[in-house]
C-alpha cells in the first residue's frame, strides 16, 4: 500500500506527497523502468504526442498525449526515481 507511508517505495523521498497525509507515485515514467529520464520525453512521450488513448506517454492520464502531459508532469518529475520493494 503505496498510500500511507514514503518508506513503501525504496530511496529518499521516493513519491509525491498527497494531500490527508496520502502519498503517490510521480507521473512520467513512461518507459517504466523506475527513473524519470529525457527517454521517457524521447522515447515515449514525442512519438505519441497528439494521440488518444492511455498510453504510456499520457502521463495526466487524461486519455490524450499532449503537451501538458510534458510540461505538468514529465517537466517537473525529471530527473527523480523510485523503486517498490
């Protein structure tokens, strides 16, 4: 149960605080291997870019990749990982 405590993720501060003391993992990581990269913008993000549909790059989970997915999420989450034990 990812909602109640930081410690349920490996590394330091590994997920976003939540408002009611619940936590969160950070969107972004559309290649899924644990670390919010440039190849997540590269690889995943670019190529599906105005297209519809839950898809890797939709990182709002809104159903459609669009700039705002890059921006509001990706943009601010880069550069941070997090494992799950």
């Amino acid at each position: 149960d990812f909602r109640s405590t930081q410690s349920a993720a490996y590394g330091t501060n590994p997920m976003k605080s939540l408002s009611g003391g619940l936590f969160g993992l950070y969107a972004g990581d559309g290649t899924g291997n644990g670390a919010i990269t440039i190849s997540d913008r590269n690889s995943v993000w670019r190529p599906q870019n105005g297209t519809s549909g839950y898809l890797q790059g939709d990182y709002s989970m809104s159903g459609s990749v669009t700039i705002t997915d890059r921006n509001s999420f990706w943009r601010p989450n880069n550069g941070l990982s997090s494992a799950v034990p």
